[in-house]
C-alpha cells in the first residue's frame, strides 16, 4: 500500500490559503503511508511529465485535521516518489484545529 487511504473529496473545512501562504509553510519530510489522497483518480501524462512543477510549488501541500494527514496538492509527484522506491516526500503542512471562517 503506498497511501493510508485514498478519498474522492476533501473532508476539512477550506481555508482559501494563497500559493504566496502557502510557501510560508516550511516542508518537512511525510512518510506516504501516512497521507490519504483527496484525488481518486490521475492524469498520465502529469505523472510522466519532467516539468510538472515548472508553474507550481515543489513540494506538495497537506492538511492536516482530525487526526488525518491529507494530501491536497501534489498526487503526482508523491506517486512520482513511490515509483522511484523512495516512502517519504518533503511536504507543506498546514495544520487545522478548528473550522476556518
């Protein structure tokens, strides 16, 4: 198994961070068994793409709620890693304790 879970949908509430806030979040290191997916589903291309963070932030976004470590943004390069026999990515955790206004 590479993800703990894989959903359809995000269970947290938005919090409606920018990229600029985002970039913020220092990354730090997030076993793959750990994260539930929040995408069902892929684009092959984006997975076999070299340049696919080219307009984008390196390193995945995860948020983190109720107990879950879900991964919002960054499905392909995680795949990416697993393919490459690596079990953990370097993400931005954003850290949710109570529903967002």
């Amino acid at each position: 198994m590479i993800f703990r879970a894989v959903r359809d949908g995000r269970p947290y509430p938005e919090h409606n961070l920018t990229l600029k806030q985002w970039a913020e979040i220092p990354p730090r290191p997030l076993r793959l068994d750990q994260l539930i997916t929040t995408k069902r589903e892929l684009a092959l291309d984006k997975l076999l793409a070299e340049d696919s963070t080219f307009y984008g932030d390196l390193f995945p976004h995860v948020v983190q709620w109720n107990g879950g470590l879900y991964l919002e943004d960054g499905l392909h390069r995680a795949l990416r890693a697993a393919l490459q026999q690596r079990n953990q990515i370097h993400a931005r955790v954003l850290v949710l304790s109570e529903p967002i206004e």
